[in-house]
C-alpha cells in the first residue's frame, strides 16, 4: 500500500481494497493515507455509512471539506454557487443546481489542490457513496490530466458498481483500475504497466529516447 502512494504515476491512478466485513481492508486503507500524510500528500477522506446513501453530496462534502476555503478562487463563479448548493453553504438560487456545473467545480478543486501537492482520494466502504458523489467523481477524474491525483477505495467483496472504470480513455488508462479487483497486488501491477506505456507513447510521440523510470 506505501509503495502505491510513493509512486510516482503520470496522471491519476487507482487502488482498490476489496474484502468481507472483519477482513482488515480498512486497516490496508488507513495504513494507504498514513503513507500520504508522512509524504505530505493532500488527503481527502470519506468514510460513508449505509445510512447516507440516500444524503445528496454527503460523501462529496465529507471530502472537500479541508481543501474548500483554499480553491475556491480556482472555480468559476457559477460552478462555485453550484457547488456551494449542493453542499449544502447557500441558499439555491433561482435557477435550478445542474450536476455539469458541480462536476466542473470538483474538477477545479482537485486541478487547484494537485497543483501543489499530489492528492489522495480516499473512500473507505465506498460502496455507500451516495449516487450524486459518485457520479461528480467519475465526472471530474475522466478530464484530469497529468495532475497527480490518486484513489485508494475500500469495498466489500462483490462491489457491483463501477464508477471511475475509464477503459478507452486514451490519456489516462490507469483510471480503469478504479474498480472491484479480487487482488489488490494484482491492481498496482497494472497501475505500473498502464505508467510504463503511456511513458512509452509520450516518447513516440516527442522523439524522446528517454528511459522510464521503474
């Protein structure tokens, strides 16, 4: 899990730790963000709970909490209102909230937050995320870049939904690794093979000889 978060990835990437209630996936996950933290990697955390799957935005609000005062210069006025209504800061307006304009929003948060540090997303029991969270994450991380942002989801065996599976996606492949994977050692081989080719790509691509690192 340490070796995950002290990787470095060439664009987002994903971990995923599934496992049975009692199975110790949560402490693999804690141990993931206390890596971060030593690297002074930025943190976003969200621990959702059966009863809040039905809470609009709850999961979202739980990890935009710390970076929120910080980027909200980074977002766009209107995307910024529609943010701040669907977490619940402002009274709506007259016009109704859109999920693009909060989708755009988050996108700018994390653009913001990774341009100063490498950003862990981190979602224990991930299977409780309310819809509107995960449809705003999987909305945001398809047009991330290059920004080091980086997912480490916990969830229980037989998860059936597949947010951030991104499979086709040309620039960042690593994001189909964002799904139930029996494996979690078997996910960070795939992180590296996705790494090490898009490298090779990006060297097709400049006429660049130059070696990746492993």
């Amino acid at each position: 899990m340490g070796e995950f978060v002290r990787t470095e990835h060439r664009g987002p990437a994903g971990f995923v730790i599934e496992g049975e209630p009692g199975s110790g996936k949560s402490t693999l996950w804690d141990g993931g963000i206390d890596a971060a933290c030593e690297l002074e990697h930025q943190v976003l955390r969200s621990q959702p709970s059966s009863s809040e799957t039905d809470l609009s935005y709850a999961g979202l609000s739980d990890l935009l909490s710390k970076i929120l005062p910080q980027v909200l210069d980074a977002i766009a006025a209107p995307q910024r209102e529609a943010l701040e209504v669907a977490l619940l800061l402002r009274a709506e307006g007259a016009q109704p909230v859109t999920a693009h304009a909060v989708g755009l929003a988050v996108l700018s948060a994390l653009r913001a937050t990774a341009a100063n540090s490498p950003v862990l997303i981190a979602i224990d029991d991930v299977h409780w995320l309310d819809q509107a969270s995960l449809d705003t994450l999987t909305f945001a991380m398809r047009r991330l870049g290059y920004e080091p942002v980086r997912l480490l989801l916990a969830a229980r065996g037989g998860w059936a939904v597949d947010p951030l599976a991104l499979a086709g996606h040309q620039l960042h492949e690593e994001l189909a690794l964002a799904r139930p994977l029996q494996i979690a050692q078997s996910c960070l081989r795939h992180v590296r093979h996705a790494s090490d080719r898009t490298t090779r790509e990006d060297e097709q691509e400049n006429g660049h000889g130059l070696r990746a690192n492993g």
